[in-house]
C-alpha cells in the first residue's frame, strides 16, 4: 500500500519561488511504488491548491491560469484522517477529492519554514517531516540560533539586534550603538530569512545606515555583525533527530563577490538546476569535498551534529560555517538552514545517499516522531469545569 504523502510549498515568502524549485525537484525524485504524492501549493496570499498541473515546473511561468485550472482545498480531520476537500464546496455530490497521511513540508523562508506551517500541521494530528515548530522558530531566528549555540558552547560571532521600532525611534542612536560595539565593515541581516535575502555589507556609516535601511525592507528585526574580510564558507548537511544523527560530506561554495547573493546562488543557470535532480537547487559554483584538511572536516562535522540536536532538529538541515582567514583559520557557525535547498541532497550523494533514500529517511523520522508522540498525554481529566462560577469576582486560581 503506497503511503499518500502531501507535499506542501511555496508560501508568503520572498523565498516562494526557490520553494517551488525545491518541491519539484524532491517529487521528481520520490520513489513512485512508495507513495502517492500530492502537491499542495501555498500561494503568496496563503490559499491551497492541488491538481495534475501543481506539479509541473513550466505551469509557474502563469500562475493565474495554472489557478484557475487547478482545485482550491481545505484540510480536515475526519476522525484522525487529514482529508482534503474542495472550496468552494460543491452543492451536488462530495467535496473530499483525497487524503493525506503524511506530510512534507517544503517552504522556505518565513511562515513556511519558521514553525508557521509546522504549527498547522501539528494542530491536524498529521505526521510531517522536518523540524518540528519549537526547532524549526529557533532555526530560523538567527539571533535565537546564536544564543542556543553560544550557551552549548559552539562558535558563533556576537550579533547586536535592532528592531524597525528602535531605528526609526532613534536612528543616530542605533548607529552609534552598532559603531561602538563593532569596527566598520560589518554585515547586515534580516533576523530571519535566507537565500542571502535583504544581506548588505557596510564599509561607511552612510552605507551602514542603507543597509540597515535595506533589511528591514524584510524583516522587522536585523543583525548586524563583524564582517570577515577574508573568509572560507563551508558548509555541511546533517539527517537525524535528537536520539541520532550524521553529517554530510562538505562543501565549499566559491564566489567572486564579498557575499555570496541570490543572484549567484539561483539565477546564473536556473533552468539547469529546475530540470536535472542530479544537480543542486543553484548553479552556485562548489567544491565537493571541499579541499580542508580531514581533521577540520570532522571538526566540522561534529559541530554540525551537535548544532543540530542542541536546536532540538529533526530530518534534514545545512549548517553554514565560516573560516576567518585574517585569524589563522577560526570557526564560526554562521547559521542553520532547517529545510535547505534542494534539501542539500548533493551532500549525501559522495556519501553514498541517494536523494530517493534521503527523502524515504524524512518519511522514516517523520513517522517515528508520531509514534512518539501517540505515547503522551494531551489531556488531563478535571472537574474544573464543573466548579466554575463566572460570578464568583475572583480568577481561575485562588
């Protein structure tokens, strides 16, 4: 029996459409005598769609006629079964057009990969894969993330953070207090987004002020953090949960530029990466295995491993770190991709993983998690209700 499995992307993110990328590519490579997938496609003004064309990579060049040729669902819980039915409903014969058992989320950026959907599919009783709403918030928060990792003893650099409230209250002042905390340049960064999205580096106070400007065009609370001048990115994937978990082999994404932007990241060779599942979600140029040394590589690994189950994650994750090379090489974590591009499946490739055994393990984790949690209790039996007097003129607690 094929395990019918929703696959849900896109959103209300600027990252909508590398989620679309993202969610053909895993569905092109999901094994068809395993499952029965069902795209489910979020729209920009959060309505759900499914049909024949949801999937299909070319119909997104015309969203609105591939919209009016698709059905508009709801989910609901019919006595633990998520099934999927038709809006408007129908005045004559049955709304349902299906069900899911499983779902994998595939959003990335905010109210998709934030805990946002999560949240939805917890509330629905529904198995999904990937981080769960606690791990998936603190993921994508980046000054929560260095706060975690800071107590647990990982690198990672010190970040002031300024909200849009506090610069348009005193602007001069949230300059002067970044300017007094760190040496000009510096890197400038909404709180929690990704992709390299709303990301500037200031080397003025002016450019400084344009970019903070800039960031918060995206996000209601920025970082801003010393900039290293000369660095090495690298990167590693991890796959597990919090009882187990292994990393990836790593890579080194090479660029020309001071940040490695969106631009490099997903447009220079776009069709490729959309039509191949043997290449990543970007033609961002890499170096796999990147060429450090095989006692950094585990460093690394371990890092990542620890990073990963410290934030309490669950499936498969990127963990982002950089090499000062002004400071003799020092390690900084620079962030945590809790639903990464292409789901970093060109990381365990070299591995030995394929992408369709990568995906049948988040199936794997996700279900386990909903064993595990079919063994607590969320209820507790009381008579509270019963001794309840809305006249009574005191609280709930005496």
């Amino acid at each position: 029996m094929k395990i019918k499995l929703g696959v849900f992307f896109g959103g209300k993110s600027v990252e909508h459409e590398v989620s679309i990328i993202t969610a053909v590519q895993a569905m092109a490579a999901l094994d068809p005598e395993k499952y029965e997938v069902i795209p489910i496609y979020i729209t920009k003004d959060e309505r759900l769609f499914t049909g024949p064309d949801i999937g299909n990579i070319e119909k997104y060049k015309d969203i609105p006629a591939l919209l009016k040729n698709s059905v508009r669902i709801l989910l609901l819980n019919d006595n633990g079964r998520i099934k999927l039915i038709r809006y408007p409903f129908k005045k004559f014969g049955g709304s349902v057009i299906g069900e899911i058992e499983v779902a994998m989320p595939l959003g990335h950026g905010t109210n998709v990969e934030d805990g946002a959907l999560q949240g939805l599919l917890q509330s629905f009783g529904i198995a999904y894969t990937g981080c769960g709403v606690l791990s998936a918030a603190c993921g994508m928060n980046k000054y929560t993330m260095k706060v975690l990792l800071d107590d647990a003893g990982i690198p990672v650099l010190p970040a002031v953070k300024l909200s849009s409230f506090n610069y348009v209250k005193d602007r001069e002042k949230a300059i002067k207090n970044i300017l007094d905390n760190y040496n000009l340049p510096v890197i400038v960064k909404p709180i929690n987004l990704g992709s390299s999205i709303g990301v500037k580096i200031a080397h003025t106070r002016e450019s400084l002020a344009e970019a903070i400007e800039h960031a918060l065009l995206f996000s209601g609370e920025i970082l801003i953090e010393r900039a290293i001048t000369r660095l090495r990115e690298i990167n590693v994937s991890v796959l597990g949960d919090s009882e187990y978990a292994e990393a990836s082999e790593c890579e080194e994404p090479i660029s020309g530029k001071e940040i490695l932007d969106f631009e490099e990241k997903y447009l220079s060779q776009n069709k490729k990466a959309v039509k191949s599942v043997s290449v990543g979600m970007s033609s961002l140029n890499r170096k796999i295995p990147a060429l450090i040394s095989s006692e950094l590589r585990e460093k690394i690994r371990e890092l990542g491993i620890r990073a990963f189950q410290t934030l309490g994650c669950s499936g498969v994750a990127r963990i982002d770190f950089m090499l000062d090379v002004n400071d003799g090489d020092a390690l900084y974590l620079t962030e945590i991709n809790t639903l990464p591009g292409s789901l970093s499946f060109y990381l365990w490739e070299p591995v030995g993983l394929k992408y369709k055994d990568l995906l049948d393990r988040l199936i794997s984790l996700a279900l386990k998690r909903k064993r595990l949690e079919q063994n607590v209790n969320f209820s507790f039996k009381s008579n509270i209700l019963a001794g309840y007097n809305p006249k009574a003129g005191k609280g709930m607690k005496s």
